[in-house]
C-alpha cells in the first residue's frame, strides 16, 4: 500500500539522500555572479514528519553567496515550496482524497491534515498545478492524457515501479516546483 510509505523511515531517508545530492549540486553550480555558496538553510518545522528521522528534516538545504549575499535554494524531493506538510504527504493524502475519501479521511486523522487543508491541495492539483510551465510542458507525453480530475493518483500511478519507486520518480519530477514561486501557497494552521 502506498500510503505505508507515510510511516516508512527508510523511505525517509531516501528522500533525505536524493536532498543532500540536489543540494550538493546546487552548491557546486555556483552563484550566477561567480561566487561562492555557503551553507544557509532554512529552519522547517514539518508536518506528516516521523518522529525518527525529524531531526534530519528540520531544515531545507539552502545557501546564500559569498560576494552578492543571494539565496539559491536547493530543489527538493522533501519540501514542496513553503508548504509544512513534506511532499509525500502532499502526494499521498491528496491521492487517497481523490479516490478514497474514508481512507484519505482515516490517514489525514492520524496526520493531523485538517480537511480544509485537503480541500486546498485538491483545488492546488487540479487548478493551479495544471497551469505550471512543469506541467505545461510535460503534460502531452502522458498518453493517454492524465485526467485533471484525477491528479495527483492518476499522474502517480503512471511513474512505473514499486510504491517507493513511483513515489520517488514522481516526487523527483516535481522538483522544479520546489523552488518556484508559483507553488507557495498558504496553507491553514
Ligand atoms: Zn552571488
């Protein structure tokens, strides 16, 4: 079942390691005026977090420049934009709303996801998501087309593997998301 991923530290961990390389990479591109990044991470106090592996996960790799001060935030697998939920959660518990309710309901309790905050996700997937330069792009070559209805499940189930395996290719595809604008979205305490 996918929603075991949820309480799945090794999977965390995983999560965890692809940050560290996309921060290791961000790192060593640079700043665009030459100079150097230090290490400058954001706290995070994140929700749908085990208590296993919380400590890792109590900030997102960011970095600020040694000669013009600018932050480059790391893209991220963990951290959908500002959002406190992490992005499996995000994934997951919208993917249940959609198909079913009285399990997304179940699993959204034992989170602590308020249904408001369900009810924000479903409308991020299926209004604003689909309006990303991302999506736009990549889109057309689902065949046949995801329906709009159906996001995020039915773009999950079209990543191939296990559970963990299409969770990870489709939480890697989204993170250019991650460090854009367009996805901070408020979101009900
Ligand atoms: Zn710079």
């Amino acid at each position: 079942m996918c929603h075991a991923l949820l309480q799945t530290p090794n999977f965390f961990r995983v999560l965890l390691r692809i940050d560290e390389e996309l921060a290791g990479e961000t790192r060593a591109g640079g700043c665009p005026c030459g100079g150097v990044l230090h290490r400058s991470d954001y706290p995070r106090k994140p929700r749908a977090c085990l208590k296993e592996v919380r400590a890792d996960f109590a900030s997102r790799f960011s970095f600020c420049c040694s000669r013009c001060r600018k932050r480059t935030t790391a893209t991220s697998v963990r951290f959908l934009g500002r959002r406190v939920y992490l992005s499996l959660a995000v994934v997951l518990v919208s993917a249940l709303h959609m198909g079913q309710v009285p399990a997304a309901a179940g699993i959204s309790a034992s989170l602590g996801v308020p249904l408001r905050t369900l009810q924000r996700w479903r409308h991020w997937w299926q209004q604003l998501f689909v309006l990303t330069p991302l999506w736009q792009a990549a889109c057309a070559r689902f065949m046949p087309p995801v329906a709009t209805d159906r996001l995020p499940g039915g773009l999950l189930e079209r990543f191939a593997g296990t559970a963990a395996e299409s969770l990870m290719r489709l939480l890697i595809f989204l993170t250019p998301l991650t460090v854009s604008r367009l996805i901070t979205l408020q979101e009900g305490r």
